[in-house]
C-alpha cells in the first residue's frame, strides 16, 4: 500500500516547530518556565476578553460598511471567524480569509460579489489607515523616551509614514474605481478574444457586458457609503489596535514586570505587518514569536521576560482563535450539509409529486 505524500502544509508546519523549538533553546526554556510560573492567572485570563472584543470590533468595523440589512452582526461574527481560521490555517497574506469573508457573505446575504468585494476591500484600506496612524502615535509618544532606541523608532516611523501613503492611495482609487472603467472594458474584450481563439462561437461582448455589470456594481457600492460611516468605521478599527495592544500589556503586569503601553503598542502594530508576509507557514508558528520578542528585546526588554509575554500573547491571539474558528468553520461546515440535504430531499418530494407521465 502506497503512503500519501507529505502535504507541503505538514512541511511548512514542521519548519515553524523546528523554528520554535530553537527559539525556545536561544531564550532559555528554563527562565521562561520560571518567568511564566510566576504569572497572575486572573490578570492574564483578562486577555481573552479583550481579544473577543478586538474580533468584535474588527466585525463592527467591517458590518458599519456592509449595505445589506439582511446581514445581522452575528452573520458577520460568524463569517468573519471563518475567515480568521482561513488566515490561521492557509496563509496567503489574508487573501484566504478575505476570499472566505466574500464568498459566504454572498452565499448568507445573498447579494452580489461584487458588493460583497467592495465591502471587505474597504475594510481592509481602513485596517491599512488606522495601522499607519496607531502606529505613528506610538512613535511620537516614544520619542521623549530616553531609553527606546534611536534606530527602532526612525524604522517604525518610516513603515508608518509609507504605510499611510499607500492607505491614502488605495482609498482614492477605490473611491474614484469609476475612472478606470474604460481599461477594465479593454481588458474584459482582450480577455474575450484569448477566449474565442479555442472556442471560435464564444461571444466576447457578452463576458465585457458581464465584467462590467459587476465593476459598475462594484463602484455604486463603494460611492453609496457615506462619509460618516467611513468615519464611524476608521474610529472603530482605530480603537481596536490600541485594545489589541493591550493583550501582551496585561501579560507583561501579570508576570510582575509592566512595560511602557507605548514600546508595547509599537512592537504590537509593527508585528501585525510580519504575519501578513505569506511565508507559507500555517499560523506563522515560530515567526512570529521569534519576530515579536527580537522587537521587545531591541527596547531593552530581557529575553526571558519578552519570550515569556510573547508565548503568553500567542496562547491568546494565535491558539485561542485557532480553536474558536475552527469550531465557526465546523458549525458552517455542517450548517452548508444540512442545507444541501434539505435541498436533495425537496428537490425529491417535489419530484415524486409531479404527474409520472410529465416525469
């Protein structure tokens, strides 16, 4: 009997424990269990209620920008865990899991993709934005620190400043996506053509008629949100990176030791931007650890103290959302058989009640 191949997943999967498991070796395993051991339980396990108010708000941020009142804050809730275990398990820079938030809020809205794309794109430009700008308030609140690092707040101020640049040009061309309807027709005709070279009845008007259709759809979408929700959403999802930080923050008192909420703030936003690097490992085991106590070390933090709040913050934002999106994924998972079985057996009755002779 032939064994399956190892799945490149599994490897990748490997690499990440392999790079953990040196990083622990490096840190000293033994002062972080005696760091760790030192921790205030009931101070820590506060950080879970932050982080479900941090998905939360990433939800109301995204259903703020959402035009179907089809869609409850619960649809959104569920879809958006979904699409974290998507993130968690395949990641592609959330591309994954933005593919996931789309498509089941078109199956469970029922609305056009289109729309639905429009929705999770401006999202995402406004995650891109409150980045930035988080980002910046932590630098300037760090830079009448004498003891933070001249090189580490000149690096995050440079990515802070690039990043809005790029959030600020990615909202104007999403705002203003109607100038680019005439390239969009030449590309939907050139992309026709290709088509029709192998099937030689292929009608490429037809496929510009359709590509277009959903583009226009697509910028009605976008130009019907008004200025105030875009403002209400920014608010939102700014406050979230702010409560986020506020994770590690808390681990940092209950091991005893706190740490300026600006170094952690800091190190919290710029390590985001590290797990949306599509390196291919599931969860970015190992990555992240190693990049999120090499950044706290570069602002004078011990290595065992930053291993130690690092793991204690990945138990909470990587292996606490793990199991409650997976359990979202399963839910929707049995919720899509359910509906295909009631689909078969309707689909049956209505067969078998039809005259036999039409049949």
């Amino acid at each position: 009997m032939r064994r399956s191949p190892i799945s490149l997943t599994s490897i990748m999967l490997i690499v990440g424990a392999v790079i953990f498991l040196i990083y622990l070796y490096l840190a000293d395993v033994t002062q972080i269990v005696a760091t760790i051991l030192s921790l205030d339980l009931r101070i820590a396990l506060t950080a879970v209620l932050i982080d479900l108010t941090c998905i939360g708000l990433f939800v109301l941020g995204w259903y703020l920008l959402l035009k179907n009142p089809g869609m409850s804050f619960k649809d959104c809730f569920e879809i958006v865990l979904v699409s974290i275990f998507g993130d968690l398990m395949i990641p592609t820079a959330s591309i994954s899991g933005e593919f996931f938030r789309v498509s089941l809020t078109v199956k469970r809205g029922r609305i056009q993709i289109s729309e639905a794309t429009a929705s999770v794109l401006l999202h995402r430009i406004l995650l891109a934005l409150t980045f930035g700008v988080v980002l910046l308030v932590s630098i300037l609140n760090l830079v009448g620190d004498q003891t933070a690092p001249v090189a580490e707040i000149y690096a995050l101020g440079v990515i802070a400043i690039f990043d809005l640049a790029f959030g600020i040009a990615a909202m104007y061309m999403a705002l203003r996506a109607d100038l680019f309807e005439r390239g969009v027709e030449k590309l939907a005709m050139r992309i026709g053509g290709f088509l029709r070279r192998f099937r030689p009845k292929y009608d490429p008007e037809k496929l510009r008629e359709s590509i277009l259709g959903g583009f226009r759809t697509f910028v009605q979408a976008i130009k019907s949100v008004k200025p105030n929700t875009f403002v209400l959403s920014f608010l939102v999802l700014t406050a979230r990176w702010f409560l986020i930080a506020m994770i590690p923050y808390i681990m940092f008192v209950s091991l005893g030791r706190p740490v300026s909420y600006w170094v952690v703030l800091g190190v919290t936003v710029f390590v985001s931007m590290v797990q949306m690097i599509p390196i291919g490992i599931p969860g970015m085991v190992g990555v992240m650890e190693v990049s999120m106590t090499a950044f706290f070390m570069g602002f004078g933090i011990p290595p065992a103290l930053a291993a130690s709040a690092t793991i204690l913050t990945r138990l909470v934002i990587f292996w606490f959302e793990l199991v409650i999106s997976a359990l979202a994924a399963s839910l929707q998972g049995m919720r899509g058989l359910r509906l295909s079985y009631k689909m078969r057996n309707n689909s049956g009755h209505s067969v078998q009640g039809q005259n036999p002779e039409i049949v």
